[in-house]
C-alpha cells in the first residue's frame, strides 16, 4: 500500500472517475491517512477548501465518508452503484 518512504504510489488506487483535479489530488492524499489539517499543509489549501472538496468527491461518488472513498479507492472503485 505504501512506498518505502510512506506515499501511496497512483498504481495502487483507482481514483474515482469525473473528479476535478483539485479533488484527484485530495484523494491521493487522503489515501495516506492524513488528517484534514495534515492534507491541507501538505497541499497549501485551507482545511476549508480540502473539507469542500472532499463533500464534493462523496457527492460525485456516492459514497458517505473519508473511510469508504479509501476502501473503494483500494477495491477498485468503478462509479457510483446507481451506475453499475
């Protein structure tokens, strides 16, 4: 899951389709386990701009919190289930 130096690489998710690059960015992120301050230092945005952008992903996605988005993004995540 993790590189020797403790970034998640891209290969091992599957980042939701349609999302924003701003969001993609987030996502990549959180899939470290960080905390919404911690993403908001580490990609210079307010951790209001990063709270915005993760209701924007669960609402594109369908899914409801940080720890689903991380689970589908390790599983494989294909689109909401309304769409399968």
């Amino acid at each position: 899951m993790s590189t020797a130096s403790g970034s998640v690489t891209a290969r091992t998710l599957s980042l939701p389709p349609g999302l924003t690059p701003a969001e993609r960015e987030v996502a990549r992120v959180l899939a470290e386990g960080l905390s919404n301050q911690e993403i908001a230092d580490r990609l210079g945005k307010s951790v209001h701009a990063v709270k915005f952008l993760l209701h924007s992903i669960y609402a594109r996605t369908g899914l409801g919190n940080r720890t689903q988005l991380i689970v589908a993004m390790y599983a494989g995540y294909r689109g909401p289930a309304s769409a399968v």
